[in-house]
C-alpha cells in the first residue's frame, strides 16, 4: 500500500481522508461479509506488495494470517489510486488491508507489525559513499526522487534540488513499479531516493548490484513542521473497517502469533525495516 504510506507524510491524507465513506459509493452491491473467509484488499499490480498471482509480500502475511485462522483466503483487487478505500473495504468488498499506515483515522489499524523508511540506492559501480545528507557524493550526480514525497523537503534544505529528477507520486500504470530503480541501473539517474520496500525489493532483484542505505532521520533548521513532513520512517499496520472491533481483535491476535514469520517473508523480499516505535503519529 505504497501511494497510502507516502500520503501519511501529508497533512490531511488526502487519498484517505474526505472522500471515503463508510458506506462506499451509492448504488454498489454489497457483499455480506463471513466468518468463514479471510477477504483481503490487494492491488492486482504492485510488486513487491501485492499481485494476483499472490507474488507480493503482501500477499505473503495474508496467507499466514489467513492459515492461522483457519480461513480461506480471498481477494478484492482494486488498484491503489485515488477512491481505493471507497471502493474496496468501505463498500464492504472486502475487510482485510494488510499495509497500511498505523495513524490512518479513517479504518481501525493494528498495532504495528513493521516499520520502514526512504532510502538511498546507488550503483555499487559508482564508487559513491553516501550515508547522509551532507555526503558529497550527493552533489555528482542526478537524485532521481518522487515528487512530494517526504524526502523532498531534506533535499530542499541540503540545496540538492538543482541535481534532482522528479518521478510521479501516484505511479503511471504504463512503467513497472520500480522503474525509478530501472532508470538507476540504466544510467539515468546515479542515486535513487525511494521509499524502502521498493528500493531494497528491486535493488535485490536488479542485475547490477546496488547500494542501500537508509535515510537519517532528519531535523529542519527552518521550522518543526518541515521536519514532521521529511520524516523518514513510519510504522506499518493492518487495517479494517472502523466499526470492525472483533475482526481487528482477531487479526490482532494472528498477528501476535506470528510476528517472527512476518519478518522473515519481509526479509526474503529485501524489504528494509526497523524495530517499530510505539506511539509515533505522523505529524507528531
């Protein structure tokens, strides 16, 4: 739920936040929700999260939790673009988001499972040693980083954006996913700053080997609420309807059961996490 995770960097969350409503769009056939199937909300499209040939990591932790329950696992496939919530869980569609961000007000989140943040991909090839901002490797090359995104804001204040090339936030469905990192191993931008499941899943699968490096945390010398708006890490959750108190207490539970194997499918997939901070709020 990658484009859901970037908006929580964002006052308001505006994909999440106003436009989704509990009871789904006017005139959708509902589904009645049953006991005897785990029914999750997945893009059909969107490795390394989530695919329709169960490919994702995503997919990955909903087999878990769905064996550990005893319960056949089943999809709703919507793509993660604007409208996904009303569609999809909020039209009871389905009741089960397995990514997303822990402090979404609009569903009922998990504690977390996971925390990740941006990172810093190069070409091992390029001999760059970057470890923070201030590396003056930064300054040789093209930054390839999404517009809007939370890393913006460091790379404004470290006045690297002379060297930047913009990608879009909400991802053209014509490019793959991780095209940012497709560009870096062609030469067309030299470093990639992008959001950790994406940069570490596809450095791992790229053909040329890579460097990953998290982000720094990072503190504005302008004002506090730049530095809210360039954190680097968030927490990660499951996410249900609001009104789905024992759902979330049974899923709740799965999750506790089987944290350690969570771990081990985000490490098979490269995805880059850190011990969860309890109590982090976006914007906090």
């Amino acid at each position: 739920m990658f484009l859901y995770v970037m908006n929580l960097a964002f006052v308001g969350n505006a994909f999440a936040v106003g436009q989704d409503r509990e009871d789904g769009l006017p005139g959708m056939p509902y589904r009645t929700p049953t006991d005897k199937e785990f029914r999750v909300c997945a893009d059909p499209e969107n490795l390394p999260y989530s695919n329709q040939k169960g490919e994702g990591f995503e997919n990955k932790i909903a087999e878990v939790l769905a064996k550990d329950l005893g319960k056949e696992l089943t999809y709703e496939f919507w793509l993660d673009r604007q409208g996904y919530l009303r569609n999809t869980i909020n039209a009871q569609r389905c009741d089960v988001i397995i990514g997303m961000g822990s402090d979404v007000d609009t569903l009922r989140t998990s504690k977390p499972y996971y925390r990740s943040g941006y990172v810093f991909v190069y070409r091992k090839s390029s001999n760059y040693n970057i470890k923070d901002w201030n590396s003056e490797d930064l300054r040789k090359g093209i930054i390839g980083i999404v517009g809007e995104s939370p890393p913006t804001i460091p790379l404004r204040d470290y006045d690297l954006m002379a060297n930047a090339r913009p990608y879009r936030l909400q991802r053209d469905l014509n490019l793959p996913p991780g095209h940012m990192i497709d560009d870096l191993v062609a030469g067309k931008i030299d470093v990639a700053i992008i959001w950790g499941p994406l940069g570490g899943y596809y450095a791992k699968k790229a053909k040329e080997p890579l460097v990953v490096v998290p982000l720094p945390a990072f503190k504005s010398e302008r004002n506090s609420f730049d530095t809210q708006k360039g954190q680097a890490e968030f927490n990660i959750s499951l996410a249900v309807r609001k009104k789905d108190k024992d759902r979330m207490e049974m899923v709740q539970g799965a999750l506790d059961r089987n944290q350690s194997k969570i771990l081990k499918i985000l490490d098979d997939y490269g995805i880059p996490h850190v011990p969860v901070v309890l109590g982090d709020k976006t914007g906090k």
